[in-house]
C-alpha cells in the first residue's frame, strides 16, 4: 500500500546520498590539488634557487596564485564535508564518531600545519631565509599527504569495520587504535595517494600542452609541463599495479563489491573479465561486453581457475547498484590505462628524442587528457562509495539507517548543488584570465623556445 | 584524559572566537563601513590577516572532531535539531573563504572585485551570527527529539527571540575584536581613529546586544541572572570583562598596540568562559528540564584516552607552528 510518509523517507535517503556525493565530489578535486600542487611547487621552486633560471621563478609564483585559489576551495568545502557527516548521517555519527575519531584528529592537526606552512609559503617570499621558505612549501606537500593518508583510514574503515563489537546495535569493547589500522587502510590510502598524483600532474601538464599546441611556444609552458610530466607519468605507471593489490583485497574482503565492479551475476571458477559491458539489473546479463576467459580469477586470486563470487551469492536486499558500479569502474580503468601508454611514451620520448613531446600530435594527446584524472578519482570513488551500499558500515550499518529523520534534505541539496556550480564555474572563469595573463606578468610566458 | 578533552575543547572554542572570530569581524565591520573608507579598509584587513586566516579557521573544525569522537551522541543531536542554523554557518564559511580568495588572487582587478568583496561583507556577517544562534538553541532547553512537529522539532529550538539575539551578541564580539586589533594594522593615524571610534560603537552595540540577551532569557524562560548568581565562576567571569573595559580604552587612548589586543581578548575569553560554566554540566539542554551532559554523551574510556593524546601531540605541534607563523608576520 502507497505509504507517503514511507516514499517521503526514500526521497530524503536519496537526496542526503547525492548531497553527500555532491560534496566529496567537489572536494577530491581540491584535495588532490592540495596534495601534489605542493611538491610540483617545490621542484620548480628548487630549480630556480639552485640554477637562479628565472623561468623557474616564474612558474612557481603563477602555480601558487592558482594553488592559493583552489587550497582555499579545498579548506571551506572539506568544512562542510565534516559538518555534514553529522547533518546527513548523525545515527552512523553516533555510533562511529568514538571508534574513528583518532585518523580525524590527526588529519586535523596535519592540515592545521598544512595551513600554516602555505601561509609561510604563500607570504614568506623575502620575509624568511630562502631554503626555509622552500622548506615550508615541502611542508605543506607532506601534511597535505598526510592528511589524506589519514581522512582515508576513516573512509577504509567503514569498508573494513574493526575495533568494536556489535552488540544490540551498540559498539562495545571499542579499539580506536585497531580501527585506525584497518585491513583496507594500506590499499586505499596507496591507491588514492597515486590518483591525486595522477590526476593533478596530468591536469596541470595538460594545460601547459594546449597552451604550447595554441601556439603559446614558450619556455614558461615547455618547462613546466616537463616538471608535471615527471610526476604524472611515473604515477601513471605505478597505479596499475596498486589497482590491482586493492582488487585483490577487495575479492576477499568485498565480495560483493568485486561483483559489482565486474558485473559478474554468476560465481564461477575460471571467471572471465569483462571489458565494458551494460549490466541489465532486471535479466543480470550483460550486453557489448568483451568476455577474456578466465582473467578475472586470475586477477582477482592468482589461479586462473579460481572460484570467483558472483552477484548470487548475495542476498537481494545486500546487493550494490551494479550498474553505476560496473560502469564507472571501466571508466576508471579505461582512464587509468590511457594514462599509463601516455606517461610511458613520455618517457620513452623524454629519453630518447625530447623535441618529439612538442610534436603537435602529442601536446593533442596531452591537452585532452587534462581533465581525464580527476574524472577518473570520480569514477573511482564511485566504485567503492556506491559499491559498499546498500552499507554505510559494511555488513554492520545501512545507509538507510544512518539518515537524518529531518525532512527536506532536497532543499539542502538543491543549494550546495547551487552553489558549488556557481563556485566551479567561477573558478574555471579564473583560471582562464589566469592563463591568459601568463604573456603579460612573466617574461618567461614571452621567451619563445628556440 | 577527559580532562585534557574538556580543556581542548574549551580552548579551541576560545581561539576559534579570538581568532576566526575577529577575521569575521572585519569583514561586518567592512559591511557596516561609509563607502568612503572600505576599499582601504579592505586592504588593512588583507594586510592583516591574509597569511593566517586559513589557520585561524581550522579551530572549528578541531571543536567539530572533539564533539564527533569524544561526545557524540550530543553531535549527533546537534546536528539533526540544528541542521539549519548549521547549514547557514556553512553557508557562510564557505561563500566567505571564496570570496576572500578569489578577490586577492585574481590576476585582473576590474568589477569583479566588488562582487567579491560584496559577497565577502555579507557571509562574515552570517557565520557568526548562526554560530551564535546554535550556541543560544544549546543553551535555551528547546529541543526535543522525536517529540512534535517539524516546526516543533526542527525550527522552534533556534527560531527564537533568545537565540537570535544571541547571533547578533556573537556578532557584536566579533566587531568589536575586529575593531580593535584593526586599530595596530594601520600606521594612517586617520585610519586609526576610524577603528578606535568603531571600537566605541561596537562596544556600546555589545553592551545593549547582551542586555537583549538577559531580557529574551527571562521571555523565553532561561534566566540569565538567576544562573549567573548560581555559578560563582561565572560571576567572577562577569565581572572582570567589565572591569577590563577602561583599561582596554586607557590602553587604545595611549595609542598603544598590542595591550588593547591582549586585554580586548582576556574580555571576550571572560565572556566566553562565563557562558562554558553557566553552561557546565550541560552540554545541550532539552525541553522538560532534561539535558545531554557532558558526562552522560562520553565516548567509552579507550576512545577518550586517544583522542586525549592526540589532542596533547596535536598542541605540542600547532602552538608553535602558530607561534612562529604569527611571529613572522606579526613581528614590528
């Protein structure tokens, strides 16, 4: 029977979700920035104070003015992430902010020195001698680090739930230190380190390559995209290989999750792997997908015929969306691997022949990937956010029973939705007078190459 | 352990609104400002408190972490009855910081400019005066969970004439520490007299806002006075806030610098402490008489023991990373 108070709930619980997508989404991408702009600073910033070139100057002080912008984005908006967890979800805060709470302080004194170091960095130019004032930046990198390190382990832990007890629906026995350090925690904290690298480098070397494809040929773009490439290709090769520690970790912690991402409805020894594919929730079959027999047990445990769960295993009402999972999980590898051929031939070319990386055809290559990282965190934080439902705390919470009982949350949603659109299209706004302005304030931005 | 916990959550309470709080402060002060003086005013307030204002805000989020670990029955309370008052907190923290940044770290200075610092005028002012109506709904005994309506449940315990005029108190302390540490960021002696006469305004403003306060207390059923008498403490708080306002005025008419800013800070922290022992043991007050405490909402011992230690690394490490960054760039 039609139950309104009952549909109205159901909206309630799917407008907090998107809130709460909305907001991490937002925010991952500050937080990368935030994480590896830093370190990208500091090369630069160390290559100017050790060769007095004054290219490298040049590029540290136009990175910063965007770094400033977006570090700033990152503070307010990871503010409302840790407001949030108790606006849209205090039943899960109530039952998890005691066993959870020590990788929260630490981030939270990491990205207090984080603040003051960029303060330092930011304002310190000449106040301070030269190589402490670099070493702030290094600082601010190495919280930065950290503090994602850290926000991870909570993330991890809802995945992997240790520590506790679950008695009468009550936490007892509660071990904040075994919570920290949670099986899921390392694969994690190593894969999401790499994405930011990944993405950030790609987005940043990205730029510069469109600006040298437009016919901006100048030693301020050359120079800076070499130093972003460092970074981005060899992170770009490394990720594959911590995607697949955390798939294995996740074919034995999370099964249903594993399911999920590879739309595998039948348990089965000898699993194949899908590439691509559109999973039909209602027949659980899956159309224009390439089967490669038997790689799925093999990547997931090593023996090609390796029994592999499947989607029956599960009971109906523990299952994750399977479509949204499988489909964003491609985009994620799909990504991921585009990303690695074109970081290795970087550095193929950086090897063998440098002039071939400013062939037009690469800075193309280069220009279009500029946003794939970051769409790829998304897609990744997808997988595993939507591939723990329908738990908030695997196997012990649902998310249905985390929600606020306050109506309305489509109105909350409705105005960060709002809002962050109108920030994000600020930003890009900014950042395409900032770019423009590079000719105009840096005499680098004007030095042709030779 | 608890102890330690109590006492970091108290003074991150306190430097959030010494600190943060004054940073809104400016950006009221600018909004309430004649024309004439903002565009200055608005580049002594950058000069002021670029370097350190991100840091200054992080005190929130230390106060959030030690309410979701070591109370959080109370968070979670909190933020379902006040899930408004909160969002325009948020609201405003994050208009504000986008706004600030966006107007100092443009390449181009054009109209832009006025948007932002528009935006920037209006959300300092809206932060502080929500932090004050969450602060006046703890405190007034509205909340009732699970009981009534949603008007009942979900606007009744802020949407009050006590709460409100709490918001705009909070707000007037904050002005007021704006105007004061203004007045050493300035060498214009023009300059100067704006800020201390901005400082006399608000003070007044100040005044007259914590009459209000007294006066919907005793409308809305919370005496003030009577729990002032009740708590010793808190009277002694009282009284030397008041007794600190001509030394603040000697201090300022001397035209001194940093003991305006100590002694308008040692008033405010009096203000505040005043409030944490009327409010102690009670963390948040319900309706019918009943209450959240602080001892009853505790996190299990383990818990406490670790966020105790964390909080005491955490302070060996900030206090003189914000020392030194103070230093640099508050150093004469």
């Amino acid at each position: 029977m039609y139950n309104p108070l009952i549909s109205y709930h159901m909206d309630n619980l799917l407008a907090a979700r998107m809130l709460m997508a909305v907001s991490l989404g937002f925010h991952i991408v500050f937080a990368c920035i935030g994480m590896v702009m830093p370190f990208l600073m500091a090369a630069a910033h160390w290559k100017w104070l050790r060769t007095g070139e004054e290219v490298y100057k040049d590029i540290t002080k136009a990175w910063s003015r965007g770094v400033a912008i977006f570090f700033a984005v990152g503070a307010v908006s990871g503010t409302v992430l840790s407001f949030e967890l108790g606006l849209l979800w205090p039943t899960f805060m109530q039952h998890a902010g005691k066993i959870i709470g020590m990788p929260f302080s630490l981030e939270g004194t990491a990205f207090f020195i984080e603040a003051i170091a960029m303060g330092i960095f930011l304002y310190g130019w000449g106040r301070i001698h030269k190589w402490l004032h670099w070493g702030s930046g290094i600082v601010v990198g190495l919280m930065g680090v950290s503090s994602g390190v850290l926000v991870v382990a909570a993330n991890a832990w809802m995945n992997s739930p240790t520590g506790f007890e679950w008695v009468n629906g009550e936490a007892i026995n509660i071990d904040p230190y075994a919570a920290m350090f949670n099986s899921a925690w390392f694969t994690q904290a190593l894969h999401m380190v790499l994405a930011a690298f990944v993405a950030t480098s790609f987005a940043v070397a990205g730029m510069h390559a469109f600006m040298l494809w437009c016919g901006e040929r100048t030693q301020f773009h050359w120079k800076a995209l070499k130093i972003a490439m460092v970074f981005g290709a060899i992170t770009a090769l490394l990720q594959p290989i911590s995607g697949d520690i955390s798939a294995k970790d996740i074919a034995e912690r999370q099964p249903a999750k594993l399911a999920a991402m590879e739309a595998l409805y039948e348990t089965q020894k000898g699993a194949p792997l899908l590439v691509g594919g559109i999973p039909n929730e209602e027949t659980e079959e899956v159309a224009f997908a390439i089967h490669i027999p038997k790689a799925l047990s093999f990547l997931a445990h090593g023996d090609f015929n390796a029994e592999v769960i499947g989607l029956d295993q599960i009971p109906k009402d523990e299952r994750p969306p399977v479509l949204i999972v499988h489909i964003a999980f491609q985009i994620m590898v799909g990504i991921g691997s585009l990303l690695m051929l074109v970081g290795l031939l970087y550095l193929i070319f950086r090897w063998r022949n440098p002039q071939l990386i400013l062939k037009n055809a690469y800075l193309a290559l280069l220009a279009f990937c500029t946003p794939l990282g970051f769409l790829a965190v998304e897609a990744g934080w997808t997988v595993t956010e939507v591939g723990r439902q329908p738990w908030i705390i695997y196997g012990i919470m649902r998310t249905s029973e985390a929600v606020t009982p306050m109506p309305g949350m489509q109105y909350s949603f409705y105005l960060f939705t709002g809002l962050y659109l109108t920030l994000s299209l600020l930003l890009v706004w900014l950042m395409r007078r900032q770019i423009k302005a590079v000719p105009r304030m840096y005499a680098s931005g004007r030095t042709p190459l030779t | 352990m608890y102890t330690v916990v109590l006492v970091f959550l108290v003074l991150s309470l306190l430097l959030y609104v010494l600190m943060a709080g004054a940073d809104f402060g400016a950006g009221i002060l600018e909004l309430f400002s004649a024309k004439k003086y903002r565009s200055t005013h608005s580049k002594i307030t950058y000069k002021a408190i670029g370097p350190i204002w991100e840091a200054n805000h992080i005190w929130l989020i230390v106060l959030v972490v030690i309410l979701f670990n070591g109370f959080p029955e109370a968070f979670a309370t909190l933020s379902t009855y006040l899930h408004i008052p909160l969002l325009g907190v948020l609201l405003g923290i994050v208009l504000r910081g986008s706004a600030f940044v966006f107007q100092h770290y443009d390449v181009v200075e054009d109209e832009s400019t006025h948007y932002y610092a528009y935006v920037f005028r209006w959300s300092s002012l809206i932060t502080p005066f929500f932090l004050g109506v969450t602060a006046g709904s703890i405190m007034l005994g509205r909340i009732s969970p699970g009981e009534g309506d949603f008007w009942q449940q979900f606007m009744s315990p802020w949407l009050n004439g006590f709460s409100l005029s709490l918001g705009l108190f909070f707000c007037s302390i904050c002005s007021f520490l704006a105007a004061v540490y203004l007045i050493g960021e300035t060498s214009n002696q023009k300059y100067r007299n704006v800020f201390y006469q901005r400082a006399v305004y608000v003070n007044v403003l100040t005044v007259f806002a914590g009459v209000l306060v007294m006066v919907m207390g005793k409308l809305y059923g919370y005496s003030l006075v009577d729990r002032f008498y009740d708590t010793p403490l808190s009277v002694a708080g009282v009284i030397l806030a008041t007794a600190s306002v001509p030394f603040i005025w000697w201090s300022m008419g001397r035209g001194m610098v940093w003991l305006p800013r100590l002694l308008a800070g040692f008033q405010i922290s009096m203000v505040v402490l005043s409030w944490v022992f009327i409010q102690y043991p009670v963390l948040i007050a319900l309706s019918d008489g009943r209450a959240l405490t602080f001892e009853a909402t505790v996190a299990p011992d383990a818990t406490i023991h670790y966020l105790g230690m964390m909080l005491l690394v955490a302070g060996l490490l900030v206090v003189p990373a914000l020392g030194y960054l103070l230093w640099i760039f508050k150093r004469p």
